[in-house]
C-alpha cells in the first residue's frame, strides 16, 4: 500500500545515516538511489517491516540474498563479502559466475 511504501522509505534514509551508507552485508558505500530495504528475516519467511528486522543493502548484495536466511546467506557469501572488501573486479565477476548458479 501507499502508507507501506511512505514509511519503508523514511526507514531507509533512517538506516543509512545509522549505517553510515554502507551496504549491510559487504560494507561497500551506498547511496540513497542505489540502496534497498533489505528485511533480515524474509517477508517471505514470516518477517515483518518493524525497524528492527530492516537494514539497507546494496542492489548487488540485496539481489543475490534473495529470500535466503541471512545464516545461510553469510555462509554461501563469504567468499564474495571478502574479494568485494579487497577491490578485486575481476575476481568478484568470477566468482558471481559460480555464486548464482
């Protein structure tokens, strides 16, 4: 609805001064424009939009999570978290290739 979608973006501006701008998962700088709400327990999996199970995330991160659980999320992504926090383009490119399938 209209009012859900209102108070999800009042979330998000909240979330990124309290985050700093920076993506939950990989710690990479965000901006408002290339940010999304990322609910910690999926909606999907019974979560809610109370502020305590939002954070914002970075589309990349946002998109390859899915409805994942963020246990299982960290475990299949450390790899990524960790070549992302290095800089390594390439090596991040390679290892989405695997990461997605």
């Amino acid at each position: 609805s209209g009012a859900t979608k209102r108070y999800l973006r009042s979330q998000r501006k909240k979330l990124l001064v309290i985050q700093q701008n920076k993506c939950f998962y990989c710690q990479c700088d965000i901006e408002y424009q290339s940010s999304t709400i990322e609910h910690l327990i999926p909606r999907s999996r019974g979560g809610s939009n109370n502020s305590e199970n939002l954070a914002v995330a970075c589309d990349y991160c946002n998109l390859l999570r899915g409805s994942r659980s963020i246990i299982d999320w960290f475990k299949r992504a450390k790899g990524l978290l960790e070549l992302i926090a290095g800089g390594e383009k390439q090596e991040i490119y390679c290892f989405l290739q695997i990461f997605v399938k």
